[in-house]
C-alpha cells in the first residue's frame, strides 16, 4: 500500500502518498500507543462520519492519548483526502499514535501525537462470501476483560490477537475467525460484530467486552424499526447449534451473511437478506 499515487493527511498536510512515513523509533510502533477508525464513503457521503470521528478522539482518550484535533478538522481531513484522490466510494482510515519524540521508553507523555488520513478503493471485505455466507473458525485467543485493556477504545494493540487469529483462520480456507471472551461467551470477528436469528428474533452479545460497533447499531435500529425482538445478552457457544441464521456487522463488512461457524451451519435466509440489502440502501440514502 506505500508505492502508489496519490495523497494522504498527515498532521495538517496533505502529503504525496509515498512520503506518508514514519521513523522507525515512533512510538505507536513500538508499544501500540495508536487508536484509528475504519469508515466507508458512499457516493461521496462518509456514513456516521462524525460519529466516527467523535469515537476516534474517545479512543485516544481511553487509551491516555489526547488527540490535538477537533472533529470538525477531522470532517474536513477526510472530505480533504477524498478530493485530493477523487473517490466518492471509498473505505477512510484514519489513525491517531505517539510519534518519535524525546522519549523512548514505555512513558511517552513528551512524544507528540500525530494524526493521518487515507483512503482507498475497497471492495466487498469478505469477498463472494457476502452473497454465499462465510465460514468462521473459532479463535483459541479470547477477547480481554474490560479490567485488562479498554475494549470500548477502537485501539492497535487489541488487533494484534484479531491479526494472529485471521491467519490461522485462513490457513483453515476460512474467512475470518469469531472470538469468545475471558469469560466464554461468543464476542465478536477479528473486524465485525455477530448477529443471529432464532424463530424470527435476533440474539447479539452485550457490548461488554467488545466494540459497540456503529454498524451493529444502525442495524439494531433497523431490526426494532422493523419489529424484530432484538435480545442483546450474553451467549453461551453452544447455542449457535440451534441459531438458524447468522451475519457479521461493520463499516468494511457491511451485513455479510455467515454459513458456518467452526461446526455449526447456518442459512443465508430472508431476514439475513432483508437487513443486508435495507442496509446498502440505507448508507446510499
Ligand atoms: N469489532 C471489531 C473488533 C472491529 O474492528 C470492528 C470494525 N471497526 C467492529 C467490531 C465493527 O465496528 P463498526 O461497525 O463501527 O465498523
């Protein structure tokens, strides 16, 4: 991704693509001192973009990070980095950490905080298994308790378990890998939260432990516009023997349906259908 054309925000500037570096002795590199955001433009429109701007800036807070930008220079950085590359539809990371400074050890309260924008074109994140469903493998790695990390924070040093578990899961030929947490209840993909349907109601886990994901709340909202009973609680994961559907929510992900899940199967049914397409429409509205 470091040699193309193009242009991208770095601290207030916009920068030729391939000079957006860093020194190797940044500290976000070093001790995961970084929080960032994943957002999807749609003709032209970055949807929830000040919610994901506003959760950028509560990531750098839960993780004692202060970001020197308001939301509104935030706005404007990514319509900025947009225009300069001339998409309309395209995926907007954005990425806050300490940068190389006067310290080099754990402490890092001298080093500044930089922050960068870039964007690219980004297809359908799981591929055909948006139409198909994919297959998950389960994680050997479990989400950490809220005591041991922030898991509301949007955080670098939370994926490094995501990275380690999409790897084995795609030596398995699976899609993605689904954890559990510290306790055992069924948590979230390495980039998703997880839906499941049982006689026409939705069952989704508590966001005690994972990211409360913006997608996974537009699609509560869908679901309860729509007049599903929505059970957000804790699931024991034995019971996606009995669960009849299953998708995955987040801004890469959109809605993708899931077909299995280690040994469990589920259809690509109607409500799977139902909420994927109303939400395509939706982020198009
Ligand atoms: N969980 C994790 C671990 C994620 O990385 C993401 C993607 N940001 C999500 C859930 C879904 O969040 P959102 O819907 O806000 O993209």
């Amino acid at each position: 991704y470091d040699d193309r054309d193009g242009k991208i925000w770095v601290d207030g500037q916009m920068v030729d693509w391939r000079d957006a570096k860093v020194h190797v002795l940044t500290h976000g590199l070093h001790y995961a001192s970084s929080v960032f955001e994943g957002e999807r433009c749609y003709g032209g429109k970055i949807f929830k973009s000040r919610e994901h701007s506003a959760r950028l800036l509560r990531s750098g807070e839960l993780i004692d990070m202060p970001i020197p930008w308001r939301v509104d220079q935030i706005e404007a950085a990514k319509y900025e980095v947009l225009a300069a590359n001339g998409f309309t539809d395209a995926y907007v990371r954005a990425v806050a950490f300490r940068g190389a400074g006067d310290d080099m050890g754990v402490s890092s309260s001298r080093n500044p905080v930089r922050l960068a924008v870039a964007a690219w074109e980004w297809g359908n994140y799981y591929g055909d298994a948006k139409f198909q469903g994919a297959k998950l493998d389960i994680s050997k790695w479990k989400r950490p308790s809220p005591e041991t990390i922030p898991t509301a924070a949007k955080a670098a040093g939370l994926y490094m378990i995501c990275t380690m578990s999409k790897h084995a899961a795609e030596a398995k030929g699976c899609s993605d890998a689904l954890f559990m947490d510290y306790r055992g209840y069924v948590a979230e993909a390495t980039g998703a939260n997880i839906f499941f349907v049982k006689d026409g109601e939705v069952h989704t886990p508590i966001p005690d432990a994972i990211l409360n994901g913006l997608t996974r709340q537009t699609v509560i909202g869908m679901l309860k516009d729509r007049g599903v009973t929505v059970h957000e609680r804790h699931i024991m994961p034995e019971e996606m023997e009995g669960f009849e559907q299953c998708w995955l929510t987040g801004t890469a992900a959109e809605v993708t349906p899931v077909g299995q899940i280690g040994d469990y199967h589920f259809k690509v049914g109607t409500l799977t259908r139902e909420i994927s397409e109303a939400y395509e429409a939706l982020v198009r509205a």
